[in-house]
C-alpha cells in the first residue's frame, strides 16, 4: 500500500534529525543557520518535527536575511488553528519565505476586520487566509429546504465572503486566500443525499462551487483543502475527537501537508512555483534501458501494466506542457539513441518537439542541469528533476539544492500522484500566454540556431525581425500583466507586488503611466512581456517615478529594455514630464539588471546607504538620448 499523501512522501527522508537540527543550532552566523534549517526543512517530517523546527527558526528573531523573503501572514478563522502555524511556517521556509504569522481570536474574524483597534490592525498583514467551517456556514438550513431556499442561502453566504474580502483589501492592500470548505458531513439519505437540495455534502459542494466563482472575480486565491481531502480522504483530515475536544477541523497528522498547501499558494502569489519539468528517460518515460534494450524491448504502451503506467507519466507531462510547464530532458544516453524513440516509437505521446531542451549524453547530470538552465535562461530554482535513479537523485540534491527533486517512488503507476501531489507548480492564474509558454520556448531554440550561424549579435537581432506592440496597461492585459509582475524574479529592479485589483486601480488613475509590451519576432509571438508603472513624485507632479518594470527572462538580451525606455520617454514627455527616479533594490536574483539604470543613461543620485543596498536614480528626459534598437514599431498608443 501506498504511504498517505498527508505524510508528503515525494520529500526524502532525513535520517538523523535530531543531529541535523543540534548542528543548525550550533551554527553562529544567522544567515548561515537558517540556510541550515532551510535544507532541513526540505525533508519529510512529522507533526513533532515540524514543532521542534519551527523553534529553531524562531529563536533567529525577526531577520532580513539575504536570500529569504519576509510576509506577514493573518490567519482568521472559526476553528482551532493554533497548531497549523508551524508547519505553514516551515513549509514557507522550504520555499523560501519567512513568515511572520498572525492568528485571530476564535470566531472573531469579522470583529478583527473591522475594528481599527484589533491586534490584526496593529499587525499589517500582507496576506490574510480565511479559514472558515462549512458547519457554520450551513448551519441555518433545514433539510427541508428547497432549491430556491438553498440558492438564497448560499447567495447570502458568498455575499458576506465577498464582503469580507473586500475589507480585508481596502483595509490592508493585502493578498487574501479563502479556504474551501472542508466537508466532514456525514451521509443523511444515503446515496440520495445527491437528489436532496439541503443534505449537507450537497450543499458544501455547491457553496465551494459558488464561492470558488466569486474568488475568481474578485482576485481572491483558493486553498483548496476540500479538493485535498477527497484526494486523501477525509479521515486523513479530520478527527472528530480532535473536533470535540478542542475544535481543531484540521487533525495534527494532516498539519505539514495543509502548511504545504498554504506555502504553495503564498509562494505562488510571489512567483516562486517551478517552471520546468526536467525527465530522465530509462525507467521513467519508459520502462527498460534503450541502450541495451532497444526500441523494441522497452516497455510502453498498451498491453502491460508498466507500459501503462509510463504511458500516463507521459501524457501528464503533457498536460503541464499546454498549461505553460516547459519540458526539457536530462538523461545519461547516447543522444541520436534517445532522440530515436521520440521519433520511431509507435506508443510515445511525448515527441521531441514537445521538449524545450534535450540533453543526453554522459556528463554528470548536476552539469548538465546547469546547461539546461542557462539555455532556457531561467534559474536553476525553476527547475524540477524527475529520475528513477535515487543515486542520481541524491546527487542533484547534494550538487543543486535549489532544484527540486522529487522522491520518486519505485512503482511506476504512483509517477503522477507523486508529482501531482508535490505541488510544484501551483498556480494562481492561467492566461492566453501560459498556453503558448512551451511553443514560446521551443521557437527559442530555433532563435539559438540563428545566434550559433550569425557572425555578430547585430546580424542576430537584425536577423529576428523583431517588432513591439505597446500600450497602456488596459482591462484586457490586466490577468497576464498581474501575473507577470507577481511571477518575475530577474528582471525586476523593486520587487513589488501587486493584485489584480491593485493594479486595475493604478492602470485607471489618470496621473499614473503605465505601459505593455508584446515582443514579436520571425518564429513567433512571445506574448506580453513586459509592463511597467510609472507614478507621479508626491508634490512634484513633472517627475514620475518607476515603481515597477518588469520583464520576462525569455527576451532577454534582445534590445527591449531599450526600445521600452524610448516609448516610457516619449509617453512622459508627451504629459510634460521632466524627469525620471528609479531604485534599485538588489536581491538574490535580479543580479541580472545591476547595470540596468547606468546603462540607459540614469545618473546615481546621492543618498545615505540603505541596509537593503538599494540604489536610486534619476534620468532629465531633456538631456535623454533614444537608443537604437533592432525592433520596429507596430502600436503607439499614448494615453
């Protein structure tokens, strides 16, 4: 029998806890421990682990510690959740984020929303989860109610959630989550509770239904423990004797996997879920070792249990294909081999097309990594390596921590649940562009093919045929332009995030410039890739200040971010703006853009240092000189 999900099995295992956490502990410097605590965190632990981790890293006090971003989390809710706070906070640390988290009084959440004078209010959160029972939720609905009695109920129910949203954003310009509602309803009529309009399974369904509607109009992001605990089974979740002694809906047993699932969502909201499934080959896409075996004797397909279930890890790398995951292959193999089978094998779903970036050969693999990263330009920590072989899995995780590594079981037929259950690549959204990443991608490839056969960059560029359509930010980009500034690490000089209604209200404010840009070239339509926020200087109407730009990793190096400031300059200007400020503020990952103001004409501004080492900067548009870029322009639409 498989072990149960809420033991979150794709982690390894860690052998010597206790000896790993005295020697975290015995480490002075604060940035170092953490990084230490961090690795531990990266394991499979229990209930009491997780407790005993998470003292560790509160010992450290409230650090800004490079590497690791802070939130500030308000958990609200109507049942005991005092227990859930450690595993959220170190299933946050294993992705990065230290959280510092706030819970409300017990059934308090609206009186914290609005009285000024609450604790919540004193606290700031950026992120509020709302973690609500369905008991309460049905309570007033008798079994005899009809179906236009339970509409109106559940009416009033997604009325008030929307409400409290509402406040929550006013309030605090946070990022609010809802949970779904966990349905521990036992069965009234049987089978026939699905015919009943107001039998309790029935209603919590719809009402997840309902509210999941609502969240998705109003921005709102879902943690979905029903969908969970029907994967897993509700007593995986819930314990009644947990209920009745002290109201706990969610059991200790299943703390580590709900903190995973809220890490997730937080962590996605900050653009931190992978973006890359990197597949081994033998005894992974297929079963055998096409080298000794060949393209007859592996197994895969119709026919055998085996080939099956291969067959299934096929087709849901292929689902996280047209949902924008970018597919890249890493295998110890002869490559013209390898490549064969995509090819020739009659039951292969994936074909060589699909993968973004093929490496097979005999290196070491955690090189290899490396090379598949840098040619898809993004980072290591986007990636996630899927192999057989849990030599090769140690490996990679010893080599490149930041890549995840999935303790992938020996059955085949569990491949998928294993890394569907990982949740790696959570997301908060999903656009026109996310469809197109993975052809995005593979066009990349044929672009290399140009760059490897030009004889300069200019001829590279020239050769692209690039052109830019550009405008305000308007209701239509709103989706992909929130995503792409929540999502994007490098090229990202403030690191500022905003919801979709945050930026709604900036794009509409009349003194504000905001600007998108679509990248076009010869092999295709990269999509919107780039948006940036220009805001006006308090008391200096004439000086905008960027308050964001980013850009996606994936145009790189092709003149944008010059071809951007042109049109930024000329919209500024045409409002009669003077000037432009801009900061700098580095962080573990936008190295990449150190040079990005000097180098389009911004002069440092003096300043006393910052403990965060940001820089600022200012450009006179009078004195700016338009750079020369190999993008023609098919949209001009000043505001």
């Amino acid at each position: 029998m498989p072990q149960s999900p809420t033991l979150m099995d794709w982690l390894p295992t860690l052998s010597d806890f206790r000896g790993n956490l005295r020697a975290a502990l015995a480490i002075s410097d604060s940035g170092n421990r953490l990084e230490k605590l961090a690795n531990i965190a990266q394991h499979r632990l229990g209930f009491l682990e997780t407790i005993q981790l998470d003292q560790a890293v509160s010992r450290l006090g409230a650090l800004e510690i490079p590497g690791f971003s802070t939130v500030r989390l308000a958990i609200l809710a109507s049942s005991t959740v005092d227990h859930l706070v450690p595993a959220i906070r170190v299933a946050c640390l294993r992705r990065g984020l230290v959280v510092d988290v706030h819970v409300g009084a017990y059934g308090q959440h609206r009186q914290d929303l609005l009285n000024p004078a609450s604790a919540l209010h004193q606290f700031r959160p950026q992120a509020i989860l709302l973690s609500l029972t369905a008991r309460e939720a049905i309570a007033g609905v008798p079994i005899m109610a009809t179906v236009a009695e339970v509409d109106q109920a559940i009416d009033r129910q997604v009325d008030e959630l929307r409400n409290l949203w509402r406040k929550a954003r006013e309030t605090f310009k946070a990022t609010v989550v809802q949970q779904t509602f966990l349905d521990a309803a036992d069965p009234v009529f049987g089978s026939y509770d699905r015919l009943v309009p107001a039998a309790p399974s029935r209603l919590i369904a719809r009402l997840n239904d309902r509210m999941s509607q609502a969240a998705a109009s109003e921005s709102v992001l879902l943690l979905d423990v029903a969908r969970a605990s029907e994967r897993n089974g509700v007593d995986a979740w819930f314990d009644r004797g947990r209920w009745f002694q002290a109201k706990m809906e969610v059991s200790p047993p299943a703390a580590p996997l709900y903190g995973d699932l809220a890490a997730r969502v937080l962590a996605a909201q900050r653009g931190l879920s992978k973006k890359c499934l990197v597949l081994d080959l033998d005894n992974t896409l297929w079963g055998g070792v096409i080298g000794d075996d060949g393209l007859e004797g592996i197994v895969l397909g119709q026919g055998s249990a085996l080939g099956e279930a291969h067959l299934a890890f096929q087709r849901y790398a292929l689902q996280l294909k047209a949902r924008g995951i970018i597919l890249a292959v890493c295998s110890k193999n002869d490559s013209a081999t390898a490549e064969a089978v995509f090819e020739n094998h009659p039951e292969m779903v994936l074909k060589r097309t699909d993968i973004a970036a093929f490496i097979a050969n005999w290196h070491d693999k955690a090189e290899n990594l490396k090379t598949i990263a840098t040619r898809l330009n993004i980072g290591l920590d986007s990636l996630v390596f899927v192999d057989d072989n849990p030599v090769e899995r140690a490996r990679v995780r010893e080599s490149l921590p930041m890549v995840a590594v999935p303790e992938l079981p020996e059955d085949a037929a569990r491949f998928v649940p294993c890394l569907a259950d990982a949740g790696y690549f959570e997301a908060i959204s999903f656009t026109v562009e996310d469809s197109q990443r993975a052809a995005q991608y593979a066009a990349n490839a044929e672009r290399e093919d140009l760059l490897g056969s030009s004889r300069s960059v200019d001829d590279f560029l020239r050769g692209l045929e690039m052109s830019v359509s550009f405008g305000p930010i308007g209701t239509l980009d709103l989706v992909r332009a929130t995503q792409l500034i929540n999502k994007t690490n490098q090229f990202n000089p403030t690191t500022r995030r905003y919801t979709g209604d945050e930026l709604a209200a900036l794009a509409a404010a009349p003194e504000n410039v905001t600007l998108q840009f679509r990248l076009l070239d010869r092999f295709s339509d990269n999509g919107l890739v780039s948006a940036m926020i220009l805001r006006p200087d308090p008391g200096e109407p004439e000086v905008l200040e960027i308050d964001t730009w980013v850009m996606s990793c994936r145009v790189f190096g092709r003149d944008l971010e010059r071809e951007a400031m042109n049109v930024a300059v000329e919209a500024a200007s045409h409002r009669g703006v003077r000037s432009f400020r801009a900061s700098y503020v580095p962080t573990k990952k936008n190295g990449v853009i150190s040079n990005l103001y000097p180098g389009l004409g911004f002069t440092r501004m003096e300043q006393t240092v910052p403990t965060d080492g940001a820089t600022r900067w200012y450009l006179n548009l009078a004195d700016y000189e338009y750079r020369p870029t190999h993008i023609a322009r098919i949209s001009k639409q000043h505001d």
